[in-house]
C-alpha cells in the first residue's frame, strides 16, 4: 500500500501540471503559545509556501461547551527565511507575554507517547488503507470537504491509554487518516493535549495536508 500511495502522489503530480491549477502549498505549524486570556487560547502559527506565500496566525479559543477559531493573515512574498522568522518573533513576543503556562513536551519513545512522570500514554491509530482509498478518490480532496461528507468516522484519533479525552478542536485543513505524529505537547493547569499531524497524501492542487487536534483531558 506504501508503494501504490507513491505511485498515486507522482500521477497526481503529472495530472496536477497538465489539466489542473497548482498551488503546492506547503504547510509549516508550529505552536506559540497557550494564553489564559477570558478563555484559554491556542495561538499557532501556519506558514504556507508555494504560491500562498501566507503567514497565519490561528487563535482558538475553548470554552467548556465550544470553541471559536480566528486567525490573522500576513503575506510573506519577498520574504526569505529570516525575514519570515523575524516576522514570527515580532508577532508572538505579544503573545508570550500572556501566557502562563509551559507546556510539557510528549516524547515518544518504546511504541508510545508519554511522559515517566504522568501515568498515560498515547499511541497512533491503526493504519486504516480502506479509509485512505476514499480519501484519495474524493475530488476535490480538502480536508474540510472530506469532513463533512465522513463526520468524525473520516477522522482516526490517536488512542489514550489511561486517561480519558475528549476532542475539541481540529485543524480542518488537515487529512487525519494514516498520518504520522510530529509533536506532541501537554498543559498540565488546563489539561489539554496538542498533537501536530504529517500527512503523506496531497490534496487538491498538491496542497499538504498537514494538521492538529486539541484534546481535554476529562478523567
């Protein structure tokens, strides 16, 4: 199945440049900062290349009930790699001076990830190809149109093993069948769990589909 999902992402590549629009964005995520503001609130940047050239800033905010996402858009054409992370640097210096609590970073390690002092662990979910060959027949295949037609059975979640979770937010741009985990971060006051995505697979105009979740811990 690894060989047939790389013989798909080259033929859509040559399908891609001879009957479609490209845009081949690629994502960079990376997390700013969790702030206490009215609500707690994820700050997390996602730089976009290609032809987006874009710099968002995501802000989500998590009541008990809800969540509301924001975010502010800077473009990035003309700049280089510096001048992007200066821009960074100048946005979240703000920000950081809000926050309140570190997180604990989620090290994998044995088949799991997990921390010696906390007494849970996660792993990523079983590959599902059956799910993924779906996925990759959607046309146009985004993220957020993949949701709405598969709900939350077109999204695999990683599984917690003594704790109990909830999700509360996901990135919907992101494609959460077969990904790997890149990152994975704790906040030990509000109890929440971020986990930053890879996805192999490419969406429509070999844009990435790369993503996070943000679960609770409730028990």
């Amino acid at each position: 199945m690894k060989r047939q999902r790389i013989l798909y992402i080259i033929l859509l590549f040559f399908l891609g440049e001879l009957l479609f629009a490209t845009s081949i964005c690629d994502q960079a995520l990376k997390l700013v900062a969790l702030a206490n503001q009215e609500t707690p609130t994820f700050y997390i940047f996602e730089e976009l290349s290609g032809e987006c050239l874009q710099l968002r800033l995501h802000k989500i905010s998590i009541t008990k009930d809800s969540y509301s996402n924001d975010f502010d858009m800077q473009y990035i054409a003309g700049l280089n790699d510096e001048g992007v992370e200066n821009l960074e640097k100048e946005i979240a210096q703000p920000i950081l001076q809000l926050s309140n609590e570190s997180p604990q970073n989620i090290e994998f390690d044995d088949g799991a990830w997990k921390i010696d002092s906390l007494n849970w662990s996660m792993v990523t979910p079983d590959i599902n190809d059956d799910l993924l060959d779906k996925a990759i027949k959607l046309s146009p295949l985004v993220g957020s149109i993949w949701f709405e037609q598969y709900g939350m059975d077109g999204i695999m979640l990683p599984e917690f093993r003594n704790v109990e979770t909830e999700l509360v937010y996901f990135h919907p741009r992101g494609l959460y069948v077969n990904y790997d985990i890149t990152d994975v971060y704790y906040f030990p006051k509000n109890r929440f769990i971020l986990i930053f995505t890879y996805q192999e697979v490419r969406g429509a105009g070999l844009d990435t589909m790369h993503g996070f979740l943000i679960f609770r811990i409730i028990k």
